[in-house]
C-alpha cells in the first residue's frame, strides 16, 4: 500500500478499498482531517499547530476490519438499531462529542 494512500471514510466503498488493498494483513492506520480541496487540515494542540491533520493513531491485527469498525464509530448513525459493533472503536465517542462535531465533519476524516 502506498503510504499516502487516502480512503474517505464517508465513501459509501470504504470497505472494500480497504479490503483490496491490505487483505488480511495488520499494521497501523491514521484517521486524518482533510480541508475541501483534499489536503490536510492543521489541527491546533496543546505545543502549536498539527499541519499533519493526524487526529488518531491505532493499530490492529486485521486492519479492514478495525478500519470498519472507525467508521462505523465515527456515524451519526452509530448506535441507531442495526448499526452498532460487539468492538466498538474508541474514537466514536470522542468524535461523537458536541466539542468535535463542532469542529470536524466525517466528511472530512480519511
């Protein structure tokens, strides 16, 4: 995988980008912020200004589905009968949280 490879996690095809490109494979996956125009959006820390647009840092031992279960996470919807997880990712409620959603879309995370 080229390692700045970007898969939107809004795109309704996200799984299966995934899936094609790292198979069953683990490793580390980064969920940044992009602007409009696809680059990277700064992120104001504690030290100064993030231009890396990094806001989570996981690992996992099957990234597809770790890379899924983000997304699902990351919803509006998460949590709505149907659409929730036996592993629910961490960030959902840290991204779901009204100081987040003030600041960042999912449509921006990738």
């Amino acid at each position: 995988m080229d390692k700045d490879e970007i898969f939107l996690i809004s795109d309704d095809c996200f799984y299966d980008k995934i899936a094609e490109v790292v198979g069953d494979s683990s490793g580390v996956y980064k969920i940044r912020c992009l602007d409009k125009n696809s680059n990277y959006k700064s992120i104001y820390r504690l030290l100064g200004e993030d231009k890396s647009g990094v806001i989570y840092i996981g690992s996992s031992k099957l990234l597809k589905h770790r890379c899924s279960e983000a997304k699902k996470a990351c919803s509006a919807a998460y949590g709505e009968q149907g659409y929730t997880s036996l592993s629910p990712h961490q960030c959902g409620p840290k991204f779901n949280s009204e100081r987040i959603k003030g600041r960042f879309h999912i449509n921006e995370f990738a």
